[in-house]
C-alpha cells in the first residue's frame, strides 16, 4: 500500500444532517476521514456491513432456539487472525502521514499434515481430466481428507472428505458482484442472483431447488459482494447428490422466466426499502457517495424497481434480456470456485462434481472483472477536501468512526497484504484493552464503552480500514477529544514502531488456533473455502484467510453478575380465538408494516417439540413460496419454531412497505386454511424424508465444546435436565406418523382447534396509524399488555436446582 487516499466516511452527529468542515487534531492525515453516530439514547456498537444487501433468507428455522445463547458473539475488539512474520513501522506512518511508503509484509506459512497421498492423487487424476493440485495444507487436528482440483472448463474446486458427518455442504463462488453492474442497470447482479434460485432447464419448477432442501433437512442462502457473489446449502448427507445437481443448474441453465423476472423486481423493492432504515447501509452508501464517481465503489449495487425496471423502461432496454448477457458475460466457469463437503470419500466426489459441474461453460477470456478499472480509474480522487458529517442514526446509537482508504498499487502489493496480514497487527495495537490502552483512557475518562478496529472494505485494488469508538453521552459532548486522544495513539504508534514481541505473540497464538480449532459446520465452512480459493493458491485454502479471521471461535465472559432469587412463570396465551396487540411504528421514516403469528403450544413435551418443528421444516418453504415469491408482500417472510423457558412457540412473519398489518395477517391465515390439504395429501415418502432430516440434524454431534456447554445450560436454566434431548427427540421422532402431523395442526394452529393458543402482533407504520382504529377481526384486542400478562394462566413452575454436597 504505497499511498492512503481522499477520505471516504464521514462523522454522524444527532444535530443535523448538513456537512461541515472538522477541525481535527495534529498528526493526521490528509486522507483520514471521520464519522460519528449519536441519538440521545442508550449507546449500541453498530454493526458494520460491506455487503451491499443482505442474505437472501432461505435458512430452516423450525430448529432455532431463542433461549439459547448465539454460539458467536460480535467481538468489539479486533480479533487476531492467522498471519505473522516481519512487522513494519511504514504502515503506521501511512496512517499517520499520508504519502509514506509501505513495504511488503513478510508471509506466515508452515506446512502441516497433508489430505491425500500422491497415490490418491495419480488415481484421481487418471479418473478424469481434472487437474489434481498438490497436498492441501490442513490443521493437524482437522479429521477431515480434502483435495483441490481443477476442472477441464477451469472452474477450481476444493473436495472435503467426512465419513461422520452427517450433514454435506456446498457452495460457488463467482467472481462477479455489484461493481460489474452496468452503469444504466444499477443492481443487475444483485437481481442476477435472486433470480438463480428460481428455475432452471433442468428443474422449471421455482420451489424445486428449494422444496428438496428443506425436505432433506437442508437450508441455503446466497449474497451479492461488491466483486463476488456467493450462494450456498446444506443438507442431510443421503441427499447430497440431488441437491448438486439442483445446485449446478444454477450455472449452466437458468431460465429466467418473464414471470419470476416481474415478481421478484418486487422482493428488490422490499429489500432496498428495508436497507433504507437500516444504518449499517445508510452509513455504506454514504461512504460509496464519497468515492469516485468513474471508480464502480460508487455503484448503487441493491437495486430498486426505478433502476431495474422504470428507468430502462423509459429508455425501451429490458433488464430481464440484460440479465441473459450478464450471466454469460461473467459466470463462466473460469471465475468460479467451489467447494463441496460429503461423507463420500474424494474419489467419489471428483466424480460427481466433475459428472455435474463439467458442463458449466467456459465463457471468459481468464481475465478479472477488476481488470477493467485496475490502475485505470481511482477509488477516491486526491483533491477532495476533509469533510465530515452529521447524520441522525435510525437506531439509538453514539458513536465516532475514522476510516482510511489505502490503495494498492499491483496485484502483488495486494497479495502480500492478503498472506501476511498486517491489519491483525494494527487491530491487536488499536483494539487492545489493557491498561496503558486507548480504550483503557477513554473509559477511564468515561467517554467510550468499547472500540473496534478492521478493514471494513477489502477489494482487488483498494481497502478500508475503520476505527469506531462506541461512545458514552459525556464521550459524544468531547466527542474532538476523543478524536486528539485517538489520533496521538496513533501518532504514538508511527515513531516507536510495532513491539517486536508482538508478531511472535500473534503468531504463537494463531499457530496454537491454527493446530487445535474446533471443527467447523459443513455450512459455515464452505462458502468460506469457495472464496478462499478465489485468492490464495488450492493448496492453502484452508491455512490462509481472508481478513481478520476468528481462529479460536472466543465468546466474551459475561459480566460477573448474581442471579437474583426468583423464579419466573411463563405466560400461558389463553385458549380460543387468540388476542391481538397493535402497536405504532416509533420511527417515523420506516414504512414498514409487519404482522406475526404467534401460536403457543401448551406443554414442555418432547413429543409436542417434534411435532412442531417437524411441522414447521414441511411449511417453511410453502410459506415462503407463497406469500413471498408468489404474492409479493414483502421481502421479510420467515416462519418457524422458536423454543423460549421451554416451551414451543409456532410463528409466521411477515414484513411489508406495501401492505397493512391486517391485509398480512389474513394472508398468513388464508395460507394455513389451504395449506392443511397439501399437509392431508402429503406423501407418506416424502414424510420420510423430512423425519429423516430432522433427525440427522438432531444427531450432529457437537463441533465445540462451548455448544455443548450452551445446550446443557439451557436444559439447567429451563429445570427440565433433560441431557439427552436430542437422542430423546430423534427417536420421538421416528414414531411420528401423517395422522400425528395433522392431529397437532387441527389442535393447535387450526382455527378453532381445542389448543389454538394464537397471540397476533401488528405493527404499523407511521402512514398506516389510521388502521389501528379498525375492529379486531375475531381476536381480542389488547389495550393494556401489562394487565393483560398478569391475567393469563402460568406455565408450571420449573424445578429449582439444588446444591449438590
């Protein structure tokens, strides 16, 4: 990184939304740009977002447990990756002097136990015409066998060996995202990647992609990045082989039918509508306003109706043919990668994917997307003056960011940053908590609650790195002093240079996450296997990673808190037509409307759990397909179980710009009432099929040992101490029969069913108050929730837990 660039980001402030010029403190730089977030409420650490949409939602939930603490928490500190070797004190005079040199940071690599002998390899690549790379580089504590391979079309392909899993993944990578996007088609590989999921040559049907997934116990998912897209899916290992060859059609033969091509302009609409509310995008797309207008950074890449329809419309060009030239200008097999994780052995593999991803063309001429604006168009012009901003946040949030654009001016440069990771240093120095730490200071002076450093942007020719401090209501008054105070560590840093202590402590520990980290989940671990191929050689997929990577998988210890004495009782919903509470949006600028369904079953039972969630893994998709896909209300579709205290609790949502709560809760309920025939007709082997899913997913082991902690938690603070719950409920769920599904349904979701406990909550925006005045339509309104809660009947006390001598 040769030079730091204009500034991109900007300071957000509660006092106004107009620009003003900062008056920022010595030893900065000229390329440094600052934001800033604030709301007169409790400070939250936002979330950071270089995506510019969200994954489109087509995960199973009828396994969330809500109860349960999330495996991950967001680290508010940098996090260590896996690079080492040489530091250097140039970086640091970039930061704080724009125009310094850098120099190259040295490589960490070591080699480690191989995943298959150089016979495995002879045969497999007499099997086919597959080029078969050398020994992938693995943790000597990872079970697993790989190999990486080549296909004839030069579509590179990682293969993961596990003979005990019981769940297979894949997932491709294109190297392909929004700054492709043609100028008068903003969003066009966003829509691109909507529109695989919905039919093929092969497969016409929309939901049939989809459907086999969650009939298989599987899930996927799919995002659109500014030079990649990405989709991925799970599913019982049995089923692999059908889901590949539903998947490879993606990129040989998508329809992209008129129909679907119309429908889902909508769910662009919903989603850009959704994005507008939300700060990590609103703070995104003002910091793409800030780049070069000629540099694609500066691209809208959501897209929204006016973009993808109106506008070319009025111009007599069509996005959907748009869409054709698209997909065979850039997804050709050349700019793919994948990876794939069975419990078949390699071999096998090989063989399928080579039988089912052969056919994806070579389309391209080998070269990067990027190559086009490469050392060609500039991310930030040079001549822009310092600025920043104020912008009032959606959330409650305060907080001051600084951003430093950083270019990279060779592929090699870039490269170098990648394998040697010179931002784990700088995050370990401006994240560190310590004493005689930046953040030790400002809490000290109680200005800040926590402070976060990493590359928010990462792209072929250029990075951003951010500094956020979180800030306390005295923090946000002194907000300039916070500023000094960050800006002289960082001064501080540039003339004495990095510990050199430092890079042997990052290494020691990474070499130590490197050889004992945990086994990662099939859907977790591909789609960042498929991208890792887009940028380090096969071999080293796995031991170089993009960015700041969490090797150790940490959580945060909770505050050191005592519980108080009391024991909670869980309220029971009343039996019967169900009660209804309407509340008014409290952002005015959200025309969001939304409508959940809550249906509470009114027992702990094992048997009542399964029943539920079995129910739910057949529903899903249907739900989604309806009311999303087909009808077009929104692009928020979700249903599932959540299990909170215990108990089970069925619920629909759905969020929607443009129609009311009341319109969404007829269209869930209309859904359930014609839906119960196709629960009537189902198939006794396609019951099958969905009990066996469920039941592979119930019997995966635990990866890590904090699951497992967390599951047995939860049995403890719920006093049920049922240890074994997951072998109780496969085998529960091996004597369910089509009569026991439907039983469950008429008792409790079926209108007027003996356990119908239904709690409907509508939400209405700002422009559809009026609504709120309407009668309830069969359910009882709730005007006063406090009250309300204290009449219901309680669930049993749960067992309290004594002292074991």
């Amino acid at each position: 990184m040769r030079r730091v660039l204009a500034a991109a980001q900007v300071l957000i402030l509660s006092q106004g939304t107009r620009s003003f010029h900062l008056p920022l403190p010595p030893a900065r730089s000229p390329g440094i740009t600052t934001t800033t977030t604030t709301t007169s409420g409790r400070a939250v650490n936002p979330a950071r977002s270089r995506n510019d949409q969200e994954h489109q939602q087509r995960c199973s939930s009828a396994l969330r447990q809500d109860d349960q603490p999330a495996n991950d928490n967001e680290q508010r500190t940098s996090d260590g990756g896996s690079g080492g070797g040489v530091t250097r004190r140039e970086f640091f005079n970039t930061l704080g002097s724009a125009g310094a040199a850098a120099a190259a940071w040295a490589a960490v690599a070591g080699s480690s136990s191989a995943a298959a002998g150089s016979g495995d390899r002879k045969a497999a690549g007499e099997a086919s015409r597959a080029r078969v790379y050398g020994e992938v580089d693995k943790s000597p504590n990872d079970p697993r066998s790989y190999r990486a391979i080549s296909l004839a079309s030069g579509m590179k392909v990682l293969l993961i060996s596990d003979p005990n899993t019981k769940t297979s993944a894949a997932a491709m990578d294109v190297h392909v995202g929004h700054f492709s996007d043609p100028d008068d088609l903003p969003g066009l590989a966003h829509f691109c990647e909507h529109l695989l999921f919905l039919g093929t040559d092969k497969y016409p049907d929309e939901s049939s992609y989809a459907t086999y997934l969650s009939s298989h116990g599987g899930t996927s998912n799919a995002y659109t990045d500014t030079e990649d897209t990405v989709y991925f899916f799970d599913v019982s290992s049995d089923y692999l082989k059908g889901a590949l060859d539903r998947f490879a059609q993606f990129f040989i033969a998508p329809q992209f039918t008129e129909a679907a091509t119309g429908r889902e302009l909508n769910a662009i609409e919903a989603e850009n509508a959704k994005n507008q509310i939300s700060d990590a995008f609103r703070g995104y797309q003002l910091e793409k306003l800030r780049a070069n207008r000629l540099h694609p950074y500066s691209k809208f890449g959501t897209g929204n109706k006016k973009t993808l329809l109106d506008v070319p419309s009025s111009q007599g060009k069509s996005a959907r043919q748009a869409l054709f030239r698209f997909f065979d200008m850039y997804y050709s097999a050349n700019q793919m990668t994948l990876a794939v994780l069975g419990k078949e052995s390699l071999s096998q593999l090989q063989s399928t994917v080579d039988g089912m991803f052969g056919p994806v063309p070579n389309r391209g001429s080998g070269r990067r997307p990027s190559e086009k604006w490469i050392g060609k168009v500039k991310p930030f012009l040079g001549n822009q003056p310092l600025q920043a901003y104020n912008i009032v946040p959606v959330q409650e949030l305060r907080s001051v960011a600084i951003a430093w654009p950083l270019s990279f001016e060779t592929p090699e440069e870039r490269q170098a940053v990648l394998v040697a990771k010179p931002f784990t240093y700088i995050g370990s120095l401006l994240g560190h908590e310590g004493p005689g730490s930046l953040l030790s200071y400002l809490k000290a002076k109680n200005w800040a609650n926590a402070l976060g450093a990493a590359a928010s942007t990462f792209t072929d020719d250029f990075a951003i790195y951010e500094i956020e401090v979180d800030l306390t209501p005295e923090g946000l008054s002194n907000r300039f002093k916070v500023l000094t105070a960050l800006f002289s560590y960082v001064d501080l840093i540039r003339k004495k240079g990095v510990p050199s202590y430092l890079a042997s402590e990052l290494k020691d520990l990474s070499d130590l996450g490197w050889r004992f980290q945990d086994k990662r989940e099939p859907g977790s671990l591909v789609p960042s296997l498929a991208a890792n191929l887009q940028e380090y050689p096969p071999e080293a997929a796995i031991r170089y990673m993009k960015g700041v990577v969490r090797w150790f998988n940490l959580s945060p210890l909770p505050e050191n808190m005592r519980p108080e004495k009391k024991l909670v009782r869980f309220p029971l919903t009343p039996a019967g037509s169900g009660s209804l509470i309407r509340r008014r949006e409290q952002n005015n600028e959200n025309d969001n409307s939304a409508s959940q369904l809550l249906f509470q079953v009114s027992d702990r039972s094992i048997e009542n759990r399964v029943l539920a969630q079995l129910l739910m893994s057949i529903m899903e998709d249907p739900y989604y397909d309806s009311l999303r896909t087909k009808q077009q209300l929104g692009y928020l579709v979700f249903s599932g179980v959540k299990i909170v205290e215990g108990v089970s609790l069925v619920y629909l949502l759905v969020q929607s710009a443009e129609r009311g709560p009341a319109y969404l809760t007829d269209r869930s309920l209309e859904f359930l009432d014609q839906w119960r025939q196709e629960l009537v007709d189902l198939p006794a082997s396609k019951l099958k099929d969905y009990v066996g899913g469920l039941i592979d997913r119930k019997l995966e082991p635990d990866r890590r040992l904090s699951s497992e902690a967390e599951r047995n938690w939860a049995e403890m603070s719920t006093g049920q101490l049922r240890f074994d719950r997951r072998r109780e409920e496969a085998k529960a769920l091996e004597q369910i029969r089509a009569g026991d599904l439907l039983r469950f349904f008429d008792r409790h979701l079926r209108e007027g069913g003996q356990e119908r406990r239904l709690l409907t909550s509508e939400v209405f925006a700002k422009s559809r108050a009026r609504e709120m005045e309407a009668p309830a339509r069969g359910a009882t309104l709730v005007t006063n929730e406090k009250k309300w809660r204290g009449q219901q009947e309680k669930f049993p006390v749960r067992k309290r837990l004594t002292r074991v001598e």
